[in-house]
C-alpha cells in the first residue's frame, strides 16, 4: 500500500482539475531513484515572473485540441494491451476525452473528465465508472494508469505552473532553467514537490519530476520531439515564438514500476469541437 499512498499524495485535486489532461493509461518502471544533482544558480525575480507569465499566456492560447497517438506500455499486471492507438479531445478549460483502441479498431477505453466529474468505460464491460475527483479509487487497478496518462497531458498542453508565483522558485543552469513548486500550504491533500525543466532557447517543457521529501523521484515525464501544431483559428505564431508540442510524451512511475510512451501522430489545436464530447449523460 505503500506505492497506493505515494501516488494519492501526487494527486492534488485542485491543480488536477485546474491542469490535466491526456492520453492513455499505463505506467510502471521500478525503484525510487534519487534526482541526479544539477549545478544551477538564482534567477532575479523580475526574469523568472517575465518566463512564467510567457509560459502561462503560451498555455492560454489553446482552447481546444484533438490528437491521435500510439501507446507502448510497459509494466506487469497490465488490463489493458501493451501497444494501443487512441484519440484525445481537450476544450479548456477542465473537459477531456480520452479513447485507446487496439490496432484492429476496436475501444479499449473510453475516459471523460468534466470539471469534478469523471466517468470511465472498458471494454467488457456494461456500465460506466463514474464519480467524482476526489474519489477517483472506485477506478480500481485503473486509477494509476488514468491518472498518470491525465499528468502526460498536462505536459503536453502545458498545464503546470500554478497561478500563485509565491508557491514557484526558478534557478538557471546551463541551458535550461529549473522551476520548483512546493505543495500549497493551504491546500488539505498532500502534495510532492515538482521540478520542471524548461530549455532556455524556445522555453519548452522538456522534464516533469514529482519528487518526496527525500528528493527521490515518485514520477518523471520527459518530452521530445517539438512540433508545429495546425488549427483553422490559432493564435499566429512567430518566428521567435512558435506555438510547438511534444510529439513524444514519455511517463514513467519509478515506486509502481512501469512506463508509457504516447507518440502522436497528429495534433491540431483550436478547431471547434462538439460539447457533447464532454458530457456523462447517456455515456
């Protein structure tokens, strides 16, 4: 129960809601491992609120996305296949939908998170999960992977950096800059620290560590592949600015031992989408 106790403590359902979002499930590699040291130094306040504020109105340009990818999955005691295609819908800003399918077409899964609502379909079987975000252990032997997969979205859309600046530390290092978020004093669920890595010349998010008290690593995510994303109505992008994804998410869970790789073959951001993609009735 011990791995059970460190995931629910990553899982601040605030930020959860206000972040989220992607694609599959799955997870699991092994071991606590301690973060290796990196050499950084202090960022004067004025530069590190000028990054965040670039990041956060960089994340508030999407207001809807849709995306198709392939999973490969890594772990023992897996429910589902170990290599899926899926689909995920995102409209800001806390509707997702996320579907996996196996190669021949047919649904593994069907997620939604509306808000504080969630609801989950498998195949097999005949009626829903559904519940509410601070309950999310009816999910069973699928909380981790859905919960995990949610976290590779928030990476993806770049959902990370909290509102409140006073909870986010921002140090330099060679060619990347480092913010640290410590867990919100005010918030009653517990929270580990996260360090994000950002690379100094496109300011792209291209590590995501939760971290323990300890300073050894709970889940790490790393990104790669940046591309170009196409939409009939997204914000122009510029040449100094360009409005690039990861096509490559990588998610790996080192206390439950297992990882996920989504590769995505298409995204396309700011196309109208149906809400009723997003609604549980009827689901």
């Amino acid at each position: 129960m011990m791995a059970m106790t460190h995931v629910a403590q990553f899982v601040s359902i605030q930020s959860f809601v206000r972040l989220l979002g992607l694609g599959i499930f799955l997870v699991f590699l092994a071991s606590c491992a301690a973060i290796p040291e990196r050499t950084t130094s202090p960022v004067p306040g004025q530069t590190s609120a000028r990054i965040i504020e670039t990041l956060q109105e960089r994340e508030s340009r999407i207001l809807t996305l849709k995306g198709l990818f392939h999973a490969e999955i890594d772990g023992k005691g897996m429910p589902f296949a170990q290599s899926l295609h899926g689909s995920i819908f995102y409209h800001r800003p806390d509707h997702y939908r996320i579907k996996g399918f196996t190669r021949f077409g047919g649904l593994v899964f069907d997620f939604i998170l509306s808000g504080q609502l969630y609801a989950l379909r498998v195949q097999d079987q005949a009626q829903p999960v559904i519940g509410e975000m601070d309950n999310f252990q009816r999910l069973g032997e699928l909380r981790l992977p859905v919960l995990l997969s949610v976290r590779a979205v928030e990476v993806l859309l770049g959902k990370l950096l909290p509102r409140d600046k006073g909870l986010v530390a921002v140090e330099q290092g060679e060619d990347f800059y480092q913010f640290t978020i410590s867990p919100d004093p005010g918030s009653s669920t517990p929270t580990l620290i996260q360090h994000i890595l950002v690379n100094q010349e496109l300011l792209q998010v291209r590590q995501l560590e939760y971290v323990d008290p300890r300073g050894e690593a709970v889940v790490s995510i790393h990104t790669s592949d940046f591309r170009p994303v196409r939409g009939p109505t997204s914000v122009e992008s510029t040449e100094s600015d360009p409005m690039l994804m990861p096509f490559t998410v990588r998610v790996e869970d080192h206390v439950e031992a297992g990882k996920i790789t989504l590769e995505f073959q298409e995204i396309i951001a700011n196309e109208k989408l149906d809400q009723r993609l997003f609604t549980l009735t009827g689901f």
